[in-house]
C-alpha cells in the first residue's frame, strides 16, 4: 500500500497521476502536514500552480499513535462529502472532493487554504464568531445538515468509529487511573467524578443514546459527528469551512448541537448565551434540548478529564469551574 509521507514524493505522484488527480505536465514539489491531522495523515500536496489536500487512515490515531483506530473511516468521510455535494448550502463550505482510492485508503481533497482552524477561540473568546457574522453561518450549516432527508442509515452507521468515540467520551472520562494527561489541581474533582456513579450512570445512558442501543425521541439525522473548532477552517472568502466528517453517523441531533455548546462554553459563552445561540437552529421533529445540553455536559467533561485535551490557556480553578457546570448540566 501507498504510504502517506512527506518523504515519498515521487511514489505520491506516480500515484495521483495515474489516478488523473493531477495532470500529466503536473509535478508534486512537496508534500508538508496541513494542520495537526488528530486522526489520519493529512498531507498538503504543493503543486506549481495549485494545491491539493491528500488525507489517508491508518490502523491507529495519527496524533496518538498508541490508539487503535478503523483504518477504513476515511471511506465514511469520502461519503459524507459525495453525500453533501448536490446540496449547494452544504458543499459551499466543504472541501471538493477530488478522488477517492479505497484500496489505499487515500482520499484527495480541495485545499481549503493555510489559514488554520478556529481553536484560537479557546484563548481569544467567541467575539469573532458574533462580530464576522460566522456563528450564525455555523448554525446554519448544522441546521441544513440535520434537515437533510433520504440519507442511506445504513452506510453511515459507522460503528466501528463510534465505538471507539464512545470510550474516549462516555467511558475513559470517568475511569480512575484512566492515563490521561489531565492539568494538574484537577486530580481531586477526577477522583470525585470517577467516584461518582450516578454521573456514570447517566453518562453510560448517554452512551447508549450515541450508539444507537437506546430509543431517543428525535428523528435521527445525519451528523458530522465532530463539530468542534478543530473541524472549523478560517477561509478568505466564505468565512468558515467545515472538514473532518470521519466521525460522522446516521444518529441524535443533539449530539452534534451538545458538542458545539460544549465548546463554545470553553470559548465564553454563558449558559445563557448557549440557550439563546439555540435559538437560530431550527429543531429536527421531536428534539430534546434537555438531551443536547446533558451531551454538552459530558463533552465538556471529556475535554478536561480525558484523554484528547484541548489547547486550554485557563488555570485549575476555571476548570474546575467548568466541571462542576457540567455536572450541574448533566443532573447530578
């Protein structure tokens, strides 16, 4: 199999040529990362006149190799995009798809710019999002994705990833001694939460909801599965564009709604912010805005206690702080 390296340019190109994913006159002069690729390796090919972005899934998490991973979850991502490609609201903020080679695992992508991801809120705050206009874009692409009808359940189960998802939010979190490099003064409440088993309780119903194995009152759409800053890009032209759909199922729209509040929460956003942000997202048949503010809860647990930490600027004490919100959220 291809490997996905900056030191394998020539076997690269032979590769993308023979797939017409660059012309024949067309040379590869570089490859180099584009962004931190959390799950798979995520090349930026530079070209003389373009650039493309190459993505490829390996049997293990590509920031923390010591993780298992489903080495074909780039195949759900190359159909979530081909999914959204006839829906113009949708694809105007997501990458073209350029080519998709399932035997390599490799999938080919329009570069959506160098600009970066929109993680510098946790340090900045969301002034950004209001002042540009860009949360209600946010909301909106959301809302257009969770209205989608006549989406194959079937081929977005994905069930392996989720699996996997589902240890690292509802499980690991609340594990004593789970290895997580936490920031030190959150041992104490750690030990509390992983003590606490009505949080575990409800945290493994919460789980069940996310797998599929317990009822919820919603209609299931289609999720991103991820939608946090780091899945956010900042783009010259339309403001924000949307990647990383690897996670992405056929499942409880307030998981999706949860985890950006969980987010915006590190960002600033009151709790009464978080209710009125609501109000610009037009609600699936029968959500639960109970049910999304309790996955909020656990993703924010998830992020302090377990095991992919966020680049937090904020001392023990707001952290702290925000656990005992969380647990608030969630109802214990």
């Amino acid at each position: 199999m291809l490997e996905l390296s900056p030191a394998n340019v020539a076997a690269v190109e032979a590769f993308c040529r023979k797939l017409g994913w660059i012309a024949p006159d067309e040379s590869i002069e570089g490859l180099e990362p584009a962004g931190e690729g959390n799950m798979n390796r995520t090349l930026r090919a530079r070209l003389a006149k373009r650039t493309l972005i190459l993505k490829q899934s390996v049997p293990f998490v590509a920031k923390y190799p010591q993780i298992p991973a489903p080495e074909n979850r780039i195949a759900t991502e190359d159909l979530f995009y081909s999914t959204l490609a006839a829906d113009g609201s949708l694809s105007m903020r997501m990458p073209s798809r350029i080519g998709f080679d399932a035997s390599h695992r490799l999938l080919a992508l329009e570069d959506m710019g160098t600009e970066g991801d929109f993680q510098h809120l946790y340090r900045d705050g969301f002034a950004e999002l209001n002042g540009r206009g860009l949360f209600t874009a946010l909301i909106y692409w959301l809302w257009r994705l969770h209205a989608l009808q006549g989406i194959d359940a079937a081929a977005f189960t994905n069930r392996e990833m989720r699996a996997l998802n589902h240890q690292h939010i509802f499980v690991i979190p609340l594990m004593s001694g789970n290895g997580a490099s936490i920031a030190p003064g959150l041992e104490s409440i750690a030990a509390q939460f992983a003590a606490d088993e009505g949080l575990r309780n409800i945290a493994s119903q919460l789980g069940d909801i996310y797998l599929g194995k317990a009822a919820h009152a919603s209609r299931p759409c289609l999720l991103h599965g991820d939608y946090y800053p780091g899945s956010w890009l900042h783009h010259d032209r339309i403001g924000v564009a949307i990647i990383d759909p690897e996670f992405a199922f056929v499942g409880p729209p307030e998981f999706d709604v949860g985890v950006m509040l969980a987010h915006l929460t590190f960002t600033g956003f009151s709790q009464q912010d978080l209710m009125t942000s609501l109000r610009s997202y037009v609600t699936p048949p029968g959500f639960d805005y109970g049910l999304a503010i309790r996955f909020a809860a656990i993703e924010i647990i998830r992020r302090l206690l377990g095991v992919a930490q966020l680049p937090l600027e904020a001392n023990a004490e707001q952290r702290i702080a925000w656990l005992n919100t969380a647990r608030t959220m969630i109802g214990t």
